[in-house]
C-alpha cells in the first residue's frame, strides 16, 4: 500500500523509519515534560506541537500498513523503549534549570569559596554529622555547572559528600541558619 509519507518503501523500510520517529516523538516527550516541570511555557508548547506531528505521522504509518507485517509493531514499541532512553540522555546533555547542592565537609570554608565564582553559596553551617568540624555548604547554581562544581569540591576536599536537588523556582531569599532541615520543625520555639 503507497501512502503520501511512504511510497513503495519496503516493510523493512517503514519499520526502520518508524522506529527513528518514534524515538524521536519520545525523546522529545520527555524534553517537553521536563521544561513543563521547568515551568518553560513558550518552549513546552513547542516541543508539544512537535511531538504530537511526528507521533501521528509514526502511528498512521503503523495503522496503515499494519496488515503487511507485524515487524511494525516491535519497531513502534522498540522506538518507544529507546525513545525513554535518549530523552532522559539529552536531559542531562542539556541540563536544563536549576539545583540546590548540599555538600557537607571538613573543609566547609574553603568549598564555599570554590563554589562562589560558579554559584551562589547560600551559606555554611556546622553540620550535625559526627566529626565537629563538618560543615554543610549550600549552594544554588545551573544544573549545567554541576559538574564543574563537583570537581571543584572534590579538588579542596576529595571525601565530600554532597546530594543534589533541583528546583524549577525559589524566592530568592537566602535561608535562615536554622532553617537547614526537616529536623528544624521540632527545634522551633
């Protein structure tokens, strides 16, 4: 059967397109949920439109030409399956929005200053773990200087130990000292 988007490829032809489009209808998925989680309006409404044109031009070839071979379908779920995994790829390639790095050290001082000039150190503070002289760093920065803030840590302090969140907005304030944690609930006055 000839179509306006396939005429006369093959079976094996249409399974490798399908395939590719739908890996890319995924990846692109995944991008868009990602930015909607950023609060991105403009670009999630991009990736939306563009998602959903190669979505429907993958599954109408799929519907279409379904009765010559089943191979179709494992390419359209094969593509959905792959598709997860390239978008969460890009994602990190790209690295998109914000996160808050809490890194705790005996050398507090001196990794909040190699974290200054690439993010915004909101403060130092003695840590509860059991050396007394760890300190909690805690720093906002781009996702995308994660890694550089990493290597910088590791680089005054190789035994760092640091957990990373991201956050799609903040107020802009800088935390109160006593407010570091879930256990503050039970120290207020």
């Amino acid at each position: 059967m000839e179509t306006a988007f396939t005429p006369d490829l093959p079976v094996w032809g249409l399974a490798a397109l399908i395939f590719v489009l739908r890996v890319a209808d995924v990846s692109v998925g995944t991008m868009r949920t990602i930015v909607v989680v950023n609060g991105r309006i403009r670009l999630s409404v991009a990736l939306g439109f563009v998602e959903v044109v190669i979505w429907i031009i993958a599954v109408s070839q799929v519907i279409l030409r379904l009765g010559e071979s089943p191979v179709l379908v494992v390419a359209y779920a094969g593509g959905f399956a792959a598709g997860n995994a390239v978008g969460i790829l890009m994602e990190r390639r790209l690295a998109l929005g914000q996160c808050v790095v809490r890194m705790i050290s005996n050398e507090g001082e001196r990794v909040a200053d190699a974290l200054a000039s690439i993010g915004r150190v909101r403060g130092v503070f003695r840590s509860e773990a059991d050396a007394p002289s760890a300190r909690l760093v805690f720093a906002t920065l781009a996702r995308s200087d994660l890694p550089e803030a990493v290597r910088r840590a590791r680089a005054v302090d190789p035994d760092v130990f640091y957990v990373v969140d991201r956050f799609s907005q903040t107020n802009g304030r800088t935390p109160l000292p006593h407010a570091t944690g879930w256990r503050t609930m039970f120290k207020m006055k």
